[in-house]
C-alpha cells in the first residue's frame, strides 16, 4: 500500500512536464524533503506543510518549460545552421547542373528567401537565448515552440520546392535532413506541452500522465 508521501510525490509527478532527468531530481528533492520532516512531525503532517500538490507542481513546471525551451532553442540553431551551411556549400558545386543556363525567377527568389528565413530564425533564436531570463517562462516556451514549429515546416518546405525547380533535382540530399527536422519539430512540440502543463485553462481532470518526454 502506497504510503501518504508515495501518494503526493506520485500526484506532482502525474502534472509535470519535461526533461526526465530534471524531474526525476526534482521529485527525489520532494521525497527526500518529505522524509526527514516524516521523522520529525509524522508523514500526514509534513505533506499538509509541504504545500498543495498542484501548487508545487506549478512551480516546478516554469523550471520545466525554460529547461525545455531551451533544448529547443539549441536544436534550432545546430540543425538550421548545419542545414544552411550544407546548402550553401552544395550551391557552390550545383550550378554545373544549370548547365549554363540560369535558374528561373522563381528559384531565385525562393532560394533567397530560405536563406533570409534561416538568418531571422537563427538571429530570433539567439535573441531569445539572451532574454530568456526577462521572460516568464511558460509565455517563452510558447512563443520558441510556436516560432520553432513554423520555422522548420517553411524550410522543409522551401527545401522541397527548390529541388522540384532545379534540372536534376534529386530528394535524396533533401531526405537526409527528414530526421533531425523530425527531431526538432518533436522538441518543439514537447516544449509547447511543458509550456501548457498545469495551465488554469486545461480542461479540469485530464491527466497528462508521467511520460519522459
């Protein structure tokens, strides 16, 4: 039979949101708070002292969501800039496939545009990285996650469409960059949940369950 402190530190976990490993060591900080005030007062009475569960799992989900925010941000920048970097460096050797002929308007401007789109993205996420502290937590979880989301579906777009209007193009190249978009996409979307979790505006009784992501 659970005892009362595996009931509470159980019920906290039930509404985070986050890296595992942070959880995992904010709830061992809980148990192990728990246990020396048990020895002291007796278990029932150091849960009532301790604080409302939601209330403490609120607190914690702001460190949760910047954590997460963060990884995002990261991701962002390695991938985009790697993708960017890839690209120009292809560019350099891809007009022989123009065979001398000049790429149409429209690759032009969409090839420019990719590049300007990858260069805002990268300044926006390093400006984020800088006032990440000025920021309530949950707000710039949200905002990296909307950002980041939008970001790489317009670049996986543009990626797409640029090989469709050049001669020979070829998916390949474009496919190997399918998982690490994948990856980041999923950091985002997970950072938006841990930016969502234990909001006054969930629907009351959903249970978000201990997942690791």
């Amino acid at each position: 039979m659970p005892s009362v402190i595996d009931e509470y530190v159980a019920d906290v976990a039930g509404r985070l949101h986050g890296p595992a490993r942070l959880r995992r060591d904010m709830l061992a900080e809980i148990r192990d708070a728990l246990t020396d005030a048990a020895e002291a007062e007796g278990a029932e009475t150091a849960v009532a002292r301790f604080g409302p569960a939601r209330e403490i799992a609120d607190g914690l989900q702001e460190v949760l969501a910047a954590a997460r925010a963060g990884r995002t941000t990261v991701l962002l920048v390695v991938v985009l800039g790697a993708a960017w970097a890839q690209a120009e460096l292809s560019g350099l050797d891809g007009w022989a496939e123009w065979r001398g002929a000049m790429p149409g308007p429209g690759y032009l401007w969409l090839a420019e545009a990719v590049d300007v789109l990858s260069g805002v993205s990268l300044a926006a996420a390093g400006l984020a990285w800088a006032l990440r502290r000025r920021w309530p937590p949950r707000e710039m979880a949200r905002l990296v996650a909307g950002v980041t989301m939008g970001v790489m579906a317009l670049t996986a777009l543009g990626g797409v469409l640029l090989v469709g209007l050049s001669p020979h193009g070829r998916l390949s190249g474009t496919l190997l960059w399918a998982a690490p978009f994948a990856l980041v996409q999923l950091s985002a979307y997970r950072t938006w949940r841990a930016a969502r979790a234990g909001c006054p505006d969930r629907v009351s009784g959903e249970d978000p369950g201990f997942s690791p992501g």
